[in-house]
C-alpha cells in the first residue's frame, strides 16, 4: 500500500477560521444527539430552545440526523442561517409545502438559541482566537511529516491541496467533523490534549485525510442514495483511522511503535465514540493484511468495505 511520495513536499494549505459563529451550531447539534457537555450551564442554558426545536422536527417525522449533519455542513462552508436550514430541512425529507413554515419556526428556536449562546460566552470571538494557538502549533511542528507519511501509505492523490477549517468553542471537549463536498473540517480548540495517547492534531490529521480520500472515491449526492452514502463515508472514516495512527508512531508521537489494536480502539472512542468491538477487530485485521500485502489503496479500502458489516458502498465503478 505504499505510494512513491518520498522525497516530495506533501502539503495541504490550510486556511484557519475563528468559528464564533458555527460554535452555536455545534454545540446545539451537541446537545441533539445526547452528547455529554463541559459545562452544564452552557447545557442547561441551550435546553430550552433546542427542546422545542426537536419537538418540530419529530412532530414533521424529519431525519434528524441528517438535519443536523446538513446544518452543520452548510454553515461550515459558509452558508447563512437561512439558507443552511432550508438546505438542511430538504435533505431531512421536508415537502415543499412544509419547509416555508418549518424553515421559519426551526430558525427562531436557532436563533434563541444563539442567543443563549451569546449570553453564556460574550466574548467567544477574543477566546477562540487564543484557543487556536496550540492547535495550529501542533500542526505546524507535526503536519508536514503526518501528511507525507500518509502519502506514502496511501497515494499522494488523497492529501487535499487545501481546506477550510473552522475552530470551534468546546462543547464535549474534543470533536470535529468534516464535509469532502466543500473540503471544509471544523474541530474543537481544546488547549490541551483530552486524550494523551491521540493528540488533537491527529484527530486534524484524520478529518483531512477524510477529505482526502472522501473527494476521490466518496459517491456524489446526485448520484447515490442517502444509505449509500453513509456507509462510503463511514468506510472511508474507518479506513483513515490506522493509516493517520501509523504515521503518528513513525514520528514517535505515540508510546507503541506500531499501530495496535489497543491505539485503534482509543482512537474510535475518542474520534467515534462508543463503536462495537468487531470493527475494532475488523479495522486491526485488515490494517495488518494491508501492511503485508501492500495493495493500492483504492483496493485496499475496498476491501475494508467487503470486510465490514453490511452491505458494501464502494463496489461499483472506480473511484471518481
């Protein structure tokens, strides 16, 4: 599975963006999926405005997974609250008759929520801007080195030539996600390492290498079905995990010298959260058949997709 990057300056240009105002979003689309929060009083604060918006979103039989995702995504790359709500209640299979009323109640609640937002941390735009230092000191000093490895494991076709990326206020202490359709990745400024063994700028790393592998391989949304298209993300997410963890241990950033089943497992609970053992058993099994069969990677992570409970996603055609 290794590349002939050696030698080459492989390098993503990454433009940093204080994420005072997706922050909000984060932390709501937080509070949505259950997710446990630093401060309670932030939490608590949110509740209320959320609580209502989740009753309409339900009540309207909505994804609300994918509202969220959506939201997110769309605010992310730059959309305003408006636009990125109608997107979002689109693709959370609102009718057209339905989105006009639906838009308007979900952006109060949104906006109520800001507010509460605004009133908990008033000065969130002066905090972040001191917040993303150790981050994008991390990445400075280890990026270069990360990325060329990667490159050299996979193909240096998959490290992204640039991308947007949005430092956000902690809710959970350590989060992040990414969007390969806008090549855009937002993550928590943690001014330290919440989990020592995988430090934040790994969890960079793996949103990047996302982006990466996404932009080649991943199905685009016109043309796949929303299942579909999960699945490939989640198979290309999996398959990013080890290749980053392996190029930590090559810079000695990790206490095992190579990657484990055990530095796998943190780093699903610390990136994923709760995830079933077998895919930790699955992940480590096809990470080692990988490094001793050393086949291209777009291979490579078709396999991973057969290997994988369910039905595969990346088996028709090549990658795009």
């Amino acid at each position: 599975m290794d590349s002939s990057a050696d030698g080459r300056t492989v390098m993503t240009r990454i433009r940093w963006e204080i994420g005072d105002k997706l922050s909000p979003l984060h932390a709501a689309r937080c509070w949505a999926a259950g997710a446990s929060g630093i401060d309670p009083t932030l939490a608590t604060k949110i509740a209320e405005p959320l609580a209502e918006l989740t009753k309409r979103l339900a009540a309207a039989e909505l994804d609300l997974e994918s509202f969220w995702s959506h939201l997110i995504a769309a605010a992310a790359s730059g959309s305003n609250d408006q636009d990125a709500c109608r997107a979002a209640l689109m693709a959370a299979g609102i009718g057209e008759l339905g989105l006009d009323p639906c838009a308007s109640a979900t952006l109060t609640c949104l906006a109520d929520t800001r507010l509460a937002y605004q009133e908990r941390f008033p000065k969130s735009s002066q905090q972040l801007s001191l917040r993303a230092r150790p981050i994008r000191e991390q990445w400075d000093g280890y990026g270069a080195g990360l990325l060329r490895r990667i490159a050299k494991k996979t193909h240096e076709s998959f490290i992204p030539k640039s991308a947007d990326c949005v430092l956000l206020s902690p809710y959970r202490g350590g989060d992040g996600d990414c969007d390969p359709a806008t090549s855009t990745l937002w993550i928590e400024a943690v001014l330290t390492n919440p989990v020592p063994s995988v430090p934040e700028v790994l969890r960079l790393t793996w949103l990047l290498t996302r982006i990466g592998i996404g932009t080649m391989v991943l199905p685009t949304p016109a043309s796949d079905d929303t299942e579909n298209r999960a699945r490939a993300s989640l198979v290309v997410a999996l398959a990013g995990l080890p290749v980053v963890l392996d190029a930590a241990c090559y810079l000695e950033m990790t206490q095992s010298p190579t990657v484990t089943a055990s530095l796998i497992d943190i780093a699903i609970q610390t990136w994923f959260g709760p995830m079933e053992s077998a895919v930790v058993d699955v992940l480590d099994k096809w990470w080692s058949q990988s490094e001793e069969l050393k086949p291209p990677f777009p291979v490579a992570l078709k396999a991973l997709d057969r290997m994988l409970p369910g039905k595969p996603s990346l088996q028709q055609g090549a990658p795009r």
